[in-house]
C-alpha cells in the first residue's frame, strides 16, 4: 500500500499518518525507489493506537508503551511498579469551585454536596476541593454529553466507591494478618516497605485489567438481552484492546 492506500484502509487522513511517523508511533515504511510501501503491520498498528486512544492514553503515552514493547522493555518498568515514573496512579487535583464546575457541567448546590459525600470532590480549604480522581470527574462529564444527568452520573459513581471501600478492607485484613505480620519478625522485615510500594501498583494494574475483562463479559451478557443489544455488542469489541504480547514483548493481534 502508498500511504494513501494506508489512510483509506484506515479511514484517516494522510497528515495524521505523517504527525505519526514523526511521533514515532508508526514504523518505517519498506522503501521501492522513492516509494513509501506499507503492509498490513501498520494497519495493526495503527487500530492499536486507536484502541488505546479510546482507552484515554494520550499520544505521547502510546508512543512511549509502543517504544518499550518494541525494545522489549518489561512493562513492569513502564507502568512505573519497577524504578521509573509512576503511570498507573492518577495525581489529584486541587480546583476551585468554578473549575470544577467547568469540568463537571451542570454542577449546582445538590450535585455538589452528592459529590462530596461520594468522595469525588472533598473540601480542601475554604475556596477549593480535592479530586482523588480525575478520570471519574471526566466519566462523569462524559455521561452528561450523552444527555444523562449529573446527579444520575455521581449516584453510579458513589455505587462503584462503595464497592472499592467494601473491597478495599476485604483484601487489607489478609495482608496485614499473612504478610505483614508474619514478615515483621523476620529477617526480610526490612523489605517490607518495598513490597508494600511495588505489590500496591501491581494490584492496581492488576484489578484494572480483570475489571476490565469483568465489565466487557458482563456488558456482553446484558447486551444478550436488551434492544440495541448488537450495537452494544459491537462497541464491546471495537473498545477493547485487540493484541497481546508473547513473553519477548512482541505484539500480535488477539486470537492471531
């Protein structure tokens, strides 16, 4: 394919493949004479790019996971649960009253205090407020755009929260009755603040992916049952991350 065979096949414009290949995020094309000649790696490529778009990774982070899979660089190291940058943790937010309003459209009195006794916006000082996490504030903006309202939005939020909190403390008792306390008296008690650290982000990243299979298999069984159920189905799959990595960290489309 030339690159414009290549923006067709993947219905975008010829100068979003170009900002790619700048980016890094697409590979080299196998050059005949001054001809750019492109396959089907790069179609795959490119759905990926777009997959991990949906999944809120901006461009700069796509290129940086894109550039350790291609070196073969531990994901662990990536998503910050080895020596490196934190990714898998969401750095808080301190906005004032109207910000937050900007951020969360149709935010009155009512919605407000519904956010604050769900612990998405928590008072901090006089004039601003605390938000633990950003990309629920964004779910919930997000869901107002499709026409529901703010306060439906914050109740299914204050139902997930409720849900960690009981979580939480379920998977706390056994760590601090089988790991912690058996470990203090030990001679690897000193290594106990680094697999506390380490072992915190790896059962992040780890929920979130089961999580995310979880919600994908639950949707597909309701979807089984509702009208519009097909288009449900469809978005299901066009949102999910379609690849996998073998143990060399090379990519391969899902089911390939």
């Amino acid at each position: 394919m030339t690159i414009d065979d290549l923006a067709r096949r993947a219905g975008l414009p010829v100068r979003t493949i170009r900002e790619y290949h700048t980016m890094r995020l697409l590979p080299p094309p196998r050059r005949k004479g001054r001809i750019g000649v492109y396959g089907d790696r790069h179609i795959q490529r490119l759905e990926l790019v777009a997959r991990l778009q949906r999944r809120g990774y901006s461009l700069a982070g796509i290129r940086d996971l894109l550039q350790a899979w291609d070196t073969g660089t531990e994901l662990t190291t990536l998503l910050g649960v080895a020596p490196g940058p934190v990714a898998l943790d969401e750095t808080p937010l301190r906005l004032t009253r109207p910000e937050l309003v900007q951020r969360l459209p149709g935010l009155d009195a009512a919605t407000l205090g519904r956010a604050q006794a769900i612990g998405l916006a928590v008072p901090d000082g006089p004039s601003h407020f605390l938000v633990r996490s950003p990309a629920l504030v964004d779910l919930a903006a997000s869901g107002t755009h499709l026409g529901i309202g703010l306060g439906e939005m914050l109740d299914q939020i204050g139902v997930l929260t409720a849900e960690l909190d009981a979580l939480a403390k379920t998977v706390a008792q056994p760590i601090v009755e089988r790991i912690w306390e058996p470990v203090t008296g030990s001679d690897h008690a000193a290594d106990l603040p680094g697999f506390l650290a380490r072992g915190r982000l790896l059962l992040v990243q780890g929920v979130a992916s089961l999580l995310a299979d979880r919600l994908a298999a639950a949707l597909v069984e309701l979807a089984d049952g509702i009208s519009g159920g097909d288009a449900l189905h469809a978005a299901i799959d066009h949102a999910r991350v379609g690849v996998i990595a073998d143990s060399s960290c090379v990519l391969q489309q899902r089911g390939a």
